[in-house]
C-alpha cells in the first residue's frame, strides 16, 4: 500500500514511517523539512508541503492509498489553526484525487466524557490545568479537525491517544470505540494501532481511543520532555 504520512518529521510521524515501511508499505513522507529525514531508503518518497497549503497537499496525496495525519502543534495563549487548516487541505486533497482513507491523529481530551478510571491526580490536577487550561486553544483545534473530518464522506478513522511518551517499542496497548481508559500512550503504540487499524478497519467512521497497558512513562521525565524542554 502507497500511504503519505503528514507530520513525517515529528516524534509519532517517525514511528509510523518507520513501521510503515518495515511492514512493506511504501511511504510519502509529506513535511516542511526535509532534511530532517534521512534520504535513500527503499519505499520512500519524501514530499516537501505545508500541509495547510492546499495545491502542495494535493501533489503529496496523489497516487496513494491511504493518508495517516501525526501532525501537532504546541501549546499557546493564542488561536491555534493548525489541526483545522490541515484537516480542510488534506480532506480537500483526498476527495479531488479519490483517496478514501483517513486516518488521523486526535486526542481522548476530545472525548468530553474521557476521565481515566483510578487516575484521581490526572482526573483533578493535571488535566484541569494542562489540557483544559495551559492547552484550550490547542484542543479547540483539534475539536474543529475532528469537525471538519467528519463532515466528509471519507472513510475516516479518529485516532484519540492519552499523554503521549517516547518509547522505542511496540508494546501491548489497547483500543477502543471513541476513548480508551488510561492516562497515556507510547508514540510507538499509537503509531502500531494506526497501521493496524488500516488493515483491520475496526474503527471506520468513528473515533479510536489508544492506550499503552505495558509500560509507563516517568512523570518528572515526561514533563521535561512534553512540556518545558519544547517551549
């Protein structure tokens, strides 16, 4: 299968190109840098577009299968259109060129009813002041993208992680319809649940929540790395 993956570049978009094309599938990796992914592996085509520029978007997702969307954005005080202007560009390119399959990166804090089970601190602490606080306009975006997605008549799959952390491995993880229940998802799970969910299509026109049950990150470290060390 021919897949473009949008944010190739970033901390998940890594993990799936690289699992992508282990599995065999040839990849589009589309970014603004591209010299940030090394060239010359077999499978791989590297694509240089802003993915809210739409005409670049449209070369990018010509002649693939599926498009797989890990693109971020940070957190800031001001309005964020990052996940709604992509998700415009890229549903837009998919439809003029007839490609059908979505799937793109999202969020359980999406999911207005997502509250772990047992995660009293996450539930009462941290979430109430990083995600629904120090993250509302980054999150506000991603409720528009999810808008704007489904909207269409694409075969689109909404992938809702919890707290992202790096970890170098597939693990065991869990899905589930809309949200699954727990307080965080390993980028190499999350990208492993993407590339299965496209050849299993469970989760079809629906949201896919993404967990990680074997490993857990080390809070102090994950701050660091999520939060400060990014600004």
């Amino acid at each position: 299968m021919r897949i473009a993956v949008f944010g190739a570049n970033g901390p998940t978009g890594r993990h799936l190109t690289d699992q992508a094309l282990a599995a065999g599938h040839d990849v589009v990796a589309v970014t603004r840098r591209p010299g940030s992914l090394p060239s010359g592996r077999p499978g791989l085509t590297v694509a240089v577009a802003d993915a809210t520029d739409p005409a670049a978007v449209a070369d990018a997702v010509a002649g693939t299968d599926a498009v797989l969307s890990a693109l971020g954005a940070r957190f800031s005080k001001e309005t964020v259109t990052t996940y709604s202007a992509s998700a415009t560009a890229i549903t837009g390119a998919m439809a003029r060129h007839g490609v059908t399959r979505l799937l793109a990166v999202s969020s359980s804090i999406a999911d207005p009813d997502w509250r772990p089970t047992g995660a009293h601190f996450f539930n009462h602490v941290l979430d109430p002041l990083v995600n629904r606080r120090l993250g509302r306009t980054l999150h506000e975006d991603i409720r528009r993208m999810e808008d704007v997605i489904r909207r269409t008549d694409l075969d689109w799959t909404l992938v809702r992680p919890s707290g992202l952390f790096e970890h170098p491995d597939v693990t065991d993880y869990r899905t589930a319809g809309t949200s699954a229940d727990g307080v965080f998802t390993a980028r190499s799970d999350l990208a492993a649940s993407m590339l299965r969910e496209l050849e299993e299509r469970r989760y079809v026109r629906m949201a896919m929540g993404v967990i990680t049950t074997a490993v857990k990150p080390n809070i102090a470290k994950l701050i660091w790395q999520e939060g400060v060390k990014k600004k």
